[in-house]
C-alpha cells in the first residue's frame, strides 16, 4: 500500500506531464500556423520573380518571424529578423502608453 507522499508525487508527475503535453500541443498549433502563413506566401511569390516577403506571424506572446523570397532562381523560406526586446517593449507602448503608468495629475 502506498503512502499519501507517494501518491502527491505520482499526481504532481501526472500533472507535470499534462502541462508538458499542453505546452506541446500549443506550441504545434503555432508551427502549424506559420507553417501555412509560410506555404501560401510562398506560393505567391512563385508567381512574381524578384519578389521577397518578410513575415512576422505572433501568437500567444510568442513570435515567429520568416523571409520568402528568390534565391539563385528558387523561393526560399528563410528565417526572418527578430524584434529585440526594447523594440518589443517601445511597440506595446507605442500601442498602450498607459504601461508606463497612470498620468500626474
């Protein structure tokens, strides 16, 4: 018979386990999404030589960011720039300027 540490420590690696195949599933849905962003454009830019597309594709917080385009007569799907954490912070208060506080009276 098992004793009642035994068995938090079996529900706390159950739940572990749930968060880990949660977080899995959440990450996929997003590699999905930009994974078809990334096909479509793709397909687009086929049709127009000299074309490149740059992508950012964010969701959940998290960003994926990719460049499509020619390369030695062949479309490309490349990684694209990555916004740094200050541009990051300086767009969501370009978009919320209450971030920075409540305005002096």
């Amino acid at each position: 018979m098992r004793d009642a540490f035994g068995d938090a420590l079996d529900r706390m690696a159950r739940r572990e386990e749930l968060e880990r195949l949660r977080a899995d599933a959440a990450t996929n849905r997003r590699t999905s999404v930009a994974a078809e962003v990334a096909e479509a454009v793709r397909r687009i830019v086929e049709r127009h030589p000299d074309t490149m597309v740059t992508i950012s594709v964010e969701s959940a917080g998290d960003s994926t960011a990719f460049t499509v385009g020619w390369v030695n007569e062949t479309v490309s799907i490349s990684p694209g720039p990555v916004k740094d954490a200050a541009a990051q912070l300086a767009d969501l208060i370009r978009r919320d300027h209450r971030l920075l506080g409540p305005d002096p009276d």
